[in-house]
C-alpha cells in the first residue's frame, strides 16, 4: 500500500516545487535591471568613496597608497571646514521651517478652496517643472545690480542706496538664496502635504464641529496627528536636502562673499577641483557626510516613531 502510494506522493508534490522555482526565476528576472542599476550607480560608487578616502589620491596623479587617517584629520582641520557645517546646518533649519511651514499653508488653502482649487494648485506647482540650476541662473539675473529689475526697485523705495550687490553680504547671500528655494520646492511639499490632508475622513472634522471645536482646535487636535506621517516624509527629504544644498550656492554665490555662504558639499566639490585637487580628501568629506545623514535621518525616524508608539500605548 505504502510503495503504490508513493508514486502518486511524489507527482503530487513536484509541480508546486516547479512552479515555485519558475516564479522564483521570473521574479529574479524582474528584478535583475533594477539590482543591476544599484550596483553600478549606487553600490560601487559608495565602495569606490570610502576607497578613495582611505588613499592619497591627488585629482591628477592618480592612487599614492593608503593615506588613512591622515584624510580625515586634514578636513577637520580645513579652516573652511567647522564654518561649512555650521552655515549648513544654519541653512537647513532656515530653509526646513520655511517650506514644511509655508507647504502646510498652502496646502491646507487649497484644501480649503472649492472655486480656485486647480487654478492654485498649478500655480503653486508651476516653478516646480523648473530645474534648480536653470532657477538659480534666473535669480542670479534677477538679483544682479547690471541686469536685473530688483536693484533699481529697491533703490527707488529708498531700502538701498547706489548699485549694490545684493548677493554682496553674507546676510544678504543667504536670504536671497532661501528665497529662491523656498520659490521653487514650496509648491512640491504642499503636493506632498494636500496628498496628506485628502487622506483624513471629513467625518472626523464633522464630529469636531459638533462637539463645538473651533479651527485652531481641530488643527492641533486633528489636523496635525493625522497628518504625521506625511509630516515626517516633508521634513526628512527637507533636511536632506538641505544638507546636501550646492547647485543654488555654487550659481548664486560660489560660497562668497569671504566664504560666508559655503556649504559642505561645495567645500568637498572645493577640495576635489579647486583649492586642494585631492581626490582622497573630498572622498574623506563625503564619508563624513554620508555618515552625519544617516545618523540624522535615523534620529529624525526615532523620534517620529517613538511619538507614534507613546501615542498608541496611551490609547
């Protein structure tokens, strides 16, 4: 009985095998292009970094030999070095306040509009369809004392007197180039936002109504609970890039006036094909960076996570 059996065990369980192991090659056939394209664009360009970083790499004379740790210590000591990190940061908590704050308000103007909703909506995403080197060449024409419109304005009201530069003072550098990017990436986080606030059920405002909440209530109690998540998403793609701001800086003010608005990825662009020309040093800078948003962008999950998680153990 047991030997007429088997026969009929074994064709039983040999084709779900075959069908497993043919979906198991369909899907790895699937996924080998995108496999393919992060190892060659992501993979092997973050190993050849931290290779770089390790060696005395000078930009035309090729591999010397390991130089570690000398790589890292001498960008530490780079007198560009400690005043980058602290524009950056100063720079990104700026610019992150500003367009989570001013992606919040349009967002929830839109949201709140029925006759001019898809008029706004454009609007707002309009400079967003614009590059962000073809943007900050339009603002460096705009802000210039030679071509631009702004400097007469702005002598005609009286705020300045002569010809001068607006990108001419550090105060001056910084806050026109917020300007800018608040211009071109504050239509994208209110998409991001409005995608957020569509997604909360008019019930829950109803009942707040009811129960005679007024706006400020019903934002802080509703609005803004549920839309953390959306929240969270804005606010670390702000902060990263932020932190990785060089394209704006680099048309604009090219880190001046007197360095005052260099960032650090400008400086490792600086040490690899200006000041330095040495490839180790600017690999040993973009580790450093590297290292610096992973642990920024995992404190910055930590924390959204744990107030989801202290939250629901309340509940």
């Amino acid at each position: 009985m047991t030997l007429t059996q088997a026969p009929s065990i074994a064709t039983a369980v040999t084709p779900p095998k075959r069908r497993y192991r043919a979906r198991s090659l369909r899907a790895w056939a699937y996924a080998s292009p995108t496999a393919a394209l992060v190892l060659v664009f992501f993979v092997i360009p973050v190993v050849l970094v931290f290779w770089m970083s390790a060696s005395d790499w000078p930009l035309l004379a090729g591999n010397r030999g390991i130089n570690l740790p000398d790589n890292y210590t001498d960008v530490v000591d780079q007198r560009m070095f400690w005043p980058a990190v602290g524009f950056t940061l100063k720079y990104t908590v700026i610019a992150t306040v500003l367009l989570i704050g001013l992606g919040l308000g349009l967002a929830m103007l839109v949201q709140e509009s029925t006759r001019w909703r898809a008029f706004m909506r454009t609007t707002f995403l309009l400079p967003t369809a614009l590059g962000l080197a073809s943007a900050s060449l339009l603002f460096y024409a705009l802000y210039s004392p030679q071509v631009g419109p702004l400097t007469p304005l702005l002598e005609k009201l009286g705020l300045i007197e002569g010809n001068v530069s607006i990108l001419g003072t550090p105060t001056g550098a910084l806050w026109s180039t917020v300007f800018l990017i608040v211009w071109r990436f504050a239509g994208f986080y209110m998409l991001l936002l409005l995608v957020g606030l569509q997604g909360i059920p008019g019930e829950v405002y109803e009942a707040a109504r009811l129960d005679g909440a007024n706006r400020w209530q019903t934002f802080k109690g509703i609005t803004l609970p549920l839309l953390r998540p959306s929240l969270a998403l804005s606010t670390i793609m702000c902060v990263t890039g932020s932190l990785l701001a060089f394209d704006q800086f680099y048309i604009l003010t090219k880190g001046g006036p007197d360095g005052s608005t260099m960032t650090v990825v400008q400086l490792v662009y600086n040490l690899a094909f200006e000041s330095k020309r040495n490839l180790g040093m600017a690999a040993a800078l973009s580790v450093i960076v590297l290292l610096a948003l992973v642990v920024i962008n995992a404190l910055q999950l930590r924390v959204l996570r744990g107030t989801d998680e202290g939250k629901g153990g309340k509940a």
